[in-house]
C-alpha cells in the first residue's frame, strides 16, 4: 500500500508601493540645540513658526557652508530659466519650527514673485543638493529684506541730481539723500567711509542708491507667503502648546498651498525679551530741512556683477579743506575715527578670518553708536538687473532694535 503526500505551494505576490516625496516621513534633525543661534526677531512675521540664526560652526552652519556654494552656482547657471530677473533673491538659511528644541535648518528662498521661488527650490530638489544632509528643510517666502534706499518716500522737495548732506559732518558714516532726477523724492544712503586718491576725496557707498526703484507693494506684510517645500511640515510635533497660535489652513502648507500669513502673536517683545527703549532713530529725516550738495557720482559697479559700490566725489568746497577752521570736514572723519563709551576708535585693518562678534554701527549725521552683532553665516542676495550673488553677512541688533551705546 503506497502513501501519497500532496504539497500545495501558496504564491503571495507582494504589492509595492512606490515612495515619493509625499509619501516619506520628514526626517527630524537631531539635536537642534547645538545649532540655535539668535533670535531672528524681524522674521516673528512668519505665523506659528520662529526662527534663529544658525549659532557659529555648530552642525547646521557646518552643513550651510558645504551646500551653498552649490546651491547658488546652480541658481547663477539656470538663471535664464527662473523669471527672477526683475526681481530680488536673497538665500540664506536659519534654524525655523514652533519650538527651539522640534526646529530644523531651513534654506530659505526669499522672493516677491511666487514663481521664480517655485523654479528656484524646485531645481535644487531635482539636482539632488541636499540628498546627502537628512533632516534639512527648504521653505520659500515672499518677504526680502528692505534695503535703506528703497525704503519709504522721504517728503522731501524735488532735488537737482546729486549727493547732499545737512549741515556739519559729525560722525563717520554720513547719512545723505541721493537724488537721481528732477521728477522724483530722493533716496536715502550712507557714506560709509572717506577715501583720497591723488588729493581728491571720495565717499564709498552702495550702488543700488543710484539704481531706480519699482513701486513698493502697498500690501506689505498683510500678503506675506511662506511654505516648506513639500506636503509635510518638518516640525509636525504640535503638543498643544501652540495650537492657539493662528493653527488655521497655515499649519501645515506644501508649496503650491500659499496664503496669507495672520500675524504672529509672538511679537518683537516677548515675556523673556523685555519691551526695548526707543532709541534715537537711526535715520531721523526731519532733520534734513536745508540740503547742501556734497557732490555728484563718480563710479559704480556696473550692473550685472555681484558687487555693490560706488564712489562720491566730494565737490562742495566747505567739505574739502578739513586743516582749515572754516571747515566743515572734522579731521576725525577723514581717518574713520569714532567715539564710544568715552573712547576714539581708529579701525587699523580689515578683520581676518571673519568671526562672531559683537560690532559698533556708525549711524551717520547724528551723535552715536550703536551696537549690534556679526553673524559668520553667510547669506546671497542678487538684486534686481543681475544675474549674480553678493554674499553677505548680518548684522543683528539686540531685541529688534538698535540700542544706543552710553557715550
């Protein structure tokens, strides 16, 4: 008698899901803590979520400093192809979430038209920049930072084309308004040091003064967009503790979602930042009511190169003779001196390699210093008509506000 033995093999074919960017878990960034710098405080603006400037040579600033130079070499490559001429780019990165300890480092694309930071953040994601650094963000914003020149009108009477200042110069860094026609307000600028070549004196500043301006947007902050990249938001761990804090359609947004910002209700002044004194305004353009023409523009960069300079020609004979009493030109000012806390300061040389530090801002035609601190973080900005970057770095002011230094 035989015995059979009848196996049955059972096939499961598994389905596979194919994963995208939609469908992986954001990676967290560990331990954000090394990495949290200063409170950005001018960027409260962005709703439920804070930002901090990258805290020098922690992780997050060392992984900055391997990406960007990637990052804007691709930008300046395709810039043909990304609508951005016309407009101002800056990128920078900063350490961004609901909470100091659940943030993570952010590249931050920042630009007015919605289309060239879509362009922009959507190349650096098909060329795979970031693929290596885990845990790092990328967000788009159409705020940028206000540049002096371009600021608010000055109610000011049409003047001649011209460089002029009010009255005695009294400090280094000499505020003055900077008129390029007879049909329109001049522009506010600061002479940020006096040079001479060949018993001529010139007066170095930024290039964009001279450079016409489009209409500012009357809208302001009240359209303000911001999006990471992607459905997800990195700092999804909302315990509660911020759900009263505008947790509306902004909660989580992916690009492509933009929409107003309501305002943050953690304002400039904070429980653990108490409210700051204000100090003398930097700019006080009340003060300009009888302009004297300093001089004319001698030089500048031309457009399309990433720097940013030019050259005033002093011209009015008051500003020329500093030996003579009659003089309105302090000898202090031609060699850069300043005065803070009861001491003259004579910088000597350029500061080699660039550092965190605390810094003395010379604010110009008024009597005062004030103080602020320099971040070694790196940030691009490419303004409108060009097709480079200029790297800057910040300056930071304590609370949100330049504080004045006891003289």
């Amino acid at each position: 008698m035989s015995s059979r033995t009848t196996t049955t093999i059972s096939t499961v074919v598994a389905t596979t899901t194919k994963l995208s960017l939609s469908t992986m878990p954001p990676c967290r960034w560990q331990q954000p803590e090394l990495s949290i710098g200063p409170r950005c405080q001018s960027l409260d603006v962005l709703g439920v979520y804070k930002c901090w400037s990258l805290k020098d040579k922690s992780p997050a600033h060392l992984v900055w400093n391997k990406v960007y130079k990637a990052i804007i070499t691709l930008v300046e490559d395709q810039f043909e192809h990304l609508d951005a001429r016309d407009s101002d780019l800056v990128v920078e990165m900063f350490m961004i979430g609901r909470k100091a300890r659940t943030s993570s480092p952010t590249v931050l694309f920042s630009c007015e038209s919605k289309s060239c930071r879509r362009k922009v953040i959507e190349l650096v994601q098909k060329n795979s920049i970031l693929a290596c650094h885990p845990g790092i963000s990328m967000a788009e914003c159409s705020r940028l930072p206000r540049l002096l020149a371009f600021g608010e009108g000055l109610e000011m009477p049409i003047l001649p084309p011209g460089v002029y200042v009010n009255g005695p110069l009294r400090s280094c860094g000499i505020d003055v308004l900077i008129s390029g026609s007879h049909d329109k307000s001049p522009r506010k600028a600061t002479i940020g040091g006096l040079v001479c070549v060949d018993d001529d004196y010139y007066g170095l500043t930024c290039a964009h003064a001279f450079s016409e301006a489009k209409e500012p947007d009357a809208s302001g902050d009240r359209d303000l967009e911001f999006a990471f990249y992607g459905p997800d938001d990195p700092d999804d761990s909302s315990d509660g503790e911020n759900d009263s804090v505008g947790m509306t359609s902004q909660g989580k947004k992916g690009l492509g979602q933009n929409s107003p910002l309501p305002p943050s209700t953690d304002s400039i002044s904070t429980d653990q930042d108490p409210p700051p004194t204000n100090p003398r305004e930097i700019s006080d353009t009340n003060e300009f009511t009888k302009p004297v023409l300093l001089g004319t523009l001698f030089a500048k960069t031309a457009p399309g190169l990433s720097f940013d300079w030019a050259l005033v020609k002093i011209e009015h004979p008051d500003f020329l003779i500093p030996h003579t009493t009659s003089s309105n030109l302090d000898l202090d000012i031609m060699v850069n001196k300043i005065s803070s806390r009861g001491r003259v300061l004579c910088p000597k040389h350029i500061a080699h390699p660039l550092a965190d530090a605390r810094v003395l801002v010379c604010t110009g035609s008024i009597d005062g210093t004030y103080e602020g601190t320099l971040s070694t973080v790196a940030s691009f900005m490419k303004a409108p008509g060009s097709e480079k970057f200029q790297e800057m770095w910040t300056v930071r002011c304590p609370d949100g506000s330049f504080c004045k230094l006891a003289t």
